[in-house]
C-alpha cells in the first residue's frame, strides 16, 4: 500500500541576529521531526529547500522502526543522539501510555511512578546529559563546514529534544542571543500545537487524572527549563567560545569558518 502522501513540518533556524551584527544564513539550516512519508512527496519538499545532506539523529531501534528513503542527490548522515539512553529507558512517547499494561511495564523503570514525576525526571536527566556528552552536536557542525555552507536539514522523532538541542548549540555558535535561542527552541510547541493535543486525547483514554495528564505532557512538549538543564555545561565556562573549544571539538578557526558559511 502506497504511503500517504504528508507534508513534512520544517522549520528553519535563519533570519536571527548573530556575531558581529550579522543575520543567520535564511534557507541554510533546516528541522524537523522524522521524515517518514511518501518517498516522492518528501523527495519534492527537500529538493524545493536545495537540501544537499540530511542528519539523523534517532537511534538505530527508532531508525529501523521508521524508515524512509532520500532522493539520491542527497546525503544521508546517520549520528544517533543519547541512543544509549533511548535503548536503556525505551524511550518516552505517547504510546507507553496506550493501556493499562503498556502504563504498568512503563512504571517499572521508574522509582519514582506513583504520581508520574518521573516524566519530569526523566526529561530534566535528558537535557543534562546532552549538555554533558555534546560531542556528536559538534561532529555535526564540523561536518556542515565541510558541506560548504550548503542547505542542511536534522531532524529526530518529534523534532523537539535532540533537534532542540542541535539547533540551540547552532545558533549559539552563530552569536544569536540567548533569549532568542530560547524564543526559538520554545516555538516547537506551536510547531507541534496539533500534534501535542491529538497525542494527549490518545492518553486521556487511559489516564483519567488531570494532575497525572498534566505531567506526562511534560514528555510531548519543550519547557525552558529543560534547555536550561542543559546550559549549565555550556555556562560552566567563561564563554561559547571556550566551550565550543572543549566539548564541540571547535577551535577559533572552525568556529570562525562555521560563522561565515552560516551568516550573511
């Protein structure tokens, strides 16, 4: 059976005042969720985008359950985000909460389940161990420096953590405010507006308590103090700079390539 034919949600990361009263590169940087959809649908989308690479951040498991096929003309980089801790926790999505038995298997990774804490837990430890471990955020970087500027596009599942994450660090880079950053990383929860309520209504059919539902949507949406979680590695240091230099494997002369390919 043919796969429907969805359009793809992408959103950019240019148009943001930068270093040195630059602007972000408008057409260069693109997110989104996965991309599984109708080959010759997602091939048009990416193709209208000039997208040259695409980078994937899901685990092996998510990738191998959601498949989807690239036109040829675009490279595909496969760099798993915290698989390690996807594969250890089975993840968190909407439907680890589908029925009672699913509801009960999920409760007993969690010490803290009886009132669903854990989610918020769970999500804090997420963010913390992105800003502990960036080092594939910063494979990324490298390797759209040696794209040569051209038109990018990462995405994981839902578009929102990982890829949050990834795009935070990008404009950081790029000498974007943090407020802006954060405005920017906050937008994911008008992005996914639609899906947010349609996954919660699947929810509601089996967990019945509003104080319960309101924290498991703590899995479903982006708050700022999960990328704050994750800042405090970044703030451990004096400046971006400096950590870039550490942790993202970026010294002055890549970080100052990054910029002028992305900045205009």
């Amino acid at each position: 059976m043919q796969e429907k034919q969805k359009r793809i949600k992408i959103n950019e990361l240019g148009g943001y005042q930068g270093h040195a009263g630059s602007v972000t590169k408008r057409g260069a940087i693109f997110r989104s969720g996965n991309l599984k959809t109708n080959p010759e649908s997602l091939s048009k989308q990416l193709s209208d985008l000039n997208v040259s690479m695409v980078f994937d951040l899901r685990s092996t498991e998510e990738v191998n359950v959601q498949p989807y096929v690239l036109p040829r003309h675009i490279e595909y980089r496969h760099t798993p985000v915290l698989a390690a801790i996807e594969d250890g926790a089975h993840g968190l999505s909407p439907h680890d909460f589908k029925n009672e038995a699913s509801l009960e298997a999920l409760k007993g990774h969690f010490k803290n389940a009886e009132d669903f804490q854990f989610v918020s837990d769970f999500m804090m430890g997420i963010y913390e161990t992105m800003g502990k471990q960036p080092q594939v955020f910063g494979e990324i970087m490298k390797a759209m420096i040696e794209n040569k500027g051209q038109p990018v596009l990462f995405h994981c599942s839902a578009g929102k953590d990982r890829t949050g994450v990834l795009a935070s660090l990008i404009l950081l880079a790029l000498g974007v405010a943090l407020d802006d950053v954060k405005a920017h990383y906050l937008q994911s929860n008008t992005w996914r507006a639609a899906d947010i309520e349609h996954e919660m209504q699947m929810i509601a059919q089996t967990v019945k308590n509003q104080d319960d539902l309101d924290k498991i949507k703590g899995i479903l949406i982006v708050k700022e103090a999960y990328l704050d979680a994750m800042l405090k590695s970044v703030q451990k240091y004096p400046s971006f700079e400096t950590f870039a230099q550490a942790q993202l494997g970026l010294d002055e002369s890549k970080l100052s390539q990054f910029r002028a390919l992305y900045l205009e």
